[in-house]
C-alpha cells in the first residue's frame, strides 16, 4: 500500500490535508495542466458529527453499500457503520420488511431508509450534513455502462469465491453467513434460476454449489487476469483524471464507478493502470473506505 494512503488512514481529515493524495496532485495538476478548464479536486469539507450519528447498515462488499459509504465519508460526515451478517434476516427486515443492504438511518429524525442513490440524494441536499450539492448529477456516459456490463461475468467468477474465501469480511464471519452467500449467488456460467430454482425447477444443491466454489477459487486466475488487466487499461482510458472519472469533477458517475471497482481489488495480482489506481487510492483515502489490497487472494 502507497504510504500516502497508509498515512491517510492515521490522520485526521484536517490534519491529513496538508498530506492527503488529492491535495499533493491538485499541485502536481496545477503544475502540469495545459487547460484551465480541468475541474479542482473535491476538497473536503469540516467534520460533520451529529449529536445523534446517523447509521448505515451494510455488507462490506456490496457496491451498493460502498456507494453510501464513500458518499458519507466524501462529505466528511461521522456515521456509525453495522456491519450485517449474510444471513441476518431479522435485522434489516426489522428495519424495513426486508433483507436488503444499505439501509440508512438518522436517528435524530426517526427516518429509516433503503436505495442508495435514495439515500446519497437525502445526504447530498440536507445542510446539516455539510456543503450540499458536492456530487455532479449522473452524466448517463454509455461508455463507462457498455464497459461494466462487458466485464460483469469475468468479475463474477473471480470476486464472488474470493469474498467467502477470505474469511475475514465482516459479513462473511461464520460459516452459516458464508453458506448463505453461496446458495444464493450463481456462478458464471450458471444462471440464477438454475442456481436458486424458480417455479420449474428445485435450482442446485448445495453439495454441488459449494464443490463450484471450491473449483472456482483453486482454479489457475491466469487466462482471466490477462483479460482483466487488458479491460482495466480500456477503462483507464475513458477515465478523465485521477480525481473524477467524467468531465466537470466528482459525481454520482464517480460514486457508482468507484464503488463496483472497490471490488475488484479483492483479486490478487491485478495490473493496475496507472491512472486508475491512482483514482482508487484517491478516493479511498478521501473517502475514508478502504480497499482490499492487503487481504486480496
Ligand atoms: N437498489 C438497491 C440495491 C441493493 C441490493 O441489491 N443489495 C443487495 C446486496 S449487494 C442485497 O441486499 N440483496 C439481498 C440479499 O443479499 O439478501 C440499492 O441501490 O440500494
């Protein structure tokens, strides 16, 4: 891990300015930028902690969790984080009817949420959660969409036996947590009606989805790797800076993209492009999420 992230994890937001990443290349940007039109990276605001900490239920690799997560920590807003086990019902479904992850609650309003982005606009609008307005409105790039969707498979195979696998995600902590993840999520190039059953069929045992995952973690990662380093330097292409993927600066565009990319650090071996794993770094250590370099299998 790059000292500077390393140093980000120890220092406080206003101390840590002086040596966070974003600040440190806003200069080196300053230095070496040939327009004047490049938005400035986002610097963050003042600590922002409620008398009440509003709360956010998730599962540490959901992208959909790690999307409200780095949306909280960008707005340098204190939260309490529950980590939920993956075969917790009763919790969420306590909260809001249903097993479902992020859920979001401000105590002092008595106001549970579910949805992400429901949940990212409710942050983003309300003063008393800091500047208002700090992420850009999703630009719609088709581009970035045609590449996540292309490499949707390839992830799936190689990220899914690797969360169970590590034994050290909160949400993967027992074996019972474990097993729940793996009847319920298919492995390429099984579907999820042949993986779960629908209305025709009893879908797999759970003998044979758990020797899947065995194969698929001790199956040689070579030949998809070199299809994963070739699609990431694609991606770093369509990357407009180190800071924000889309022209005009941070956005919901970075929110989402960031968030599915967290994962794949989970992969042991990966060949960062340059760019991009500067903007992973970037926002990791802005963001106050960690990536998942130091226990990627
Ligand atoms: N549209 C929702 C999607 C949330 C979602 O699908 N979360 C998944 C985890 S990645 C979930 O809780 N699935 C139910 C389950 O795991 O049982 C959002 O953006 O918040």
């Amino acid at each position: 891990m790059k000292l500077a992230t390393v140093l980000s994890f120890f220092l406080a937001a206003g101390v840590a300015s002086g040596f966070s990443p974003a600040s440190r290349s806003a200069v080196v940007s300053q230095l070496s930028m040939s327009t004047s039109t490049e938005a400035a990276p986002l610097t963050k605001g003042e600590r922002i902690v409620r008398p009440q900490l509003p709360k956010v239920y998730v599962y540490d690799h959901c992208p959909f969790c790690v999307r409200v997560r780095l949306a909280l920590g960008l707005k340098n807003v204190k939260h309490t984080l529950h980590f939920l086990a993956n075969d917790d019902v009763d919790t969420p479904t306590a909260l809001v009817g249903k097993k479902i992850a992020p859920i979001f609650e401000i105590p002092e309003d008595k106001l549970i949420m579910m949805e992400s982005l429901g949940i990212i606009a409710k942050v983003d609008t309300d003063p008393r959660f800091g500047t208002t307005n700090i992420f850009a409105p999703a630009s719609g790039r088709k581009d970035i969409k045609a590449w996540q969707k292309s490499v949707q498979t390839l992830l799936r195979t190689l990220q899914r036996p690797r969360y169970v696998a590590t034994g050290l995600l909160p949400e993967f902590q027992q074996l019972d947590s474990r097993h729940a993840f793996i009847k319920n999520h298919q492995l390429p190039p099984y579907e999820k009606p042949e993986w779960k059953g629908d209305a025709e069929n009893p879908g797999m045992d759970m003998d044979t989805k758990l020797k899947l995952y065995a194969e698929a973690m001790s199956a040689d990662p070579a030949p998809l790797m070199e299809d994963l380093n070739a699609r990431l330097v694609e991606l770093d292409d369509m990357l407009f800076s180190e800071h924000y993927c889309s022209e005009g600066g941070l956005s919901l565009d970075d929110v989402d993209l960031w968030a599915r990319l967290r994962s794949i650090t989970i992969i042991k071996g990966v060949q960062w492009p340059t760019k991009l794993r500067a903007y992973m770094d970037n926002l990791s250590a802005l963001g106050d999420v960690p990536l998942y370099d130091e226990m990627a299998l």
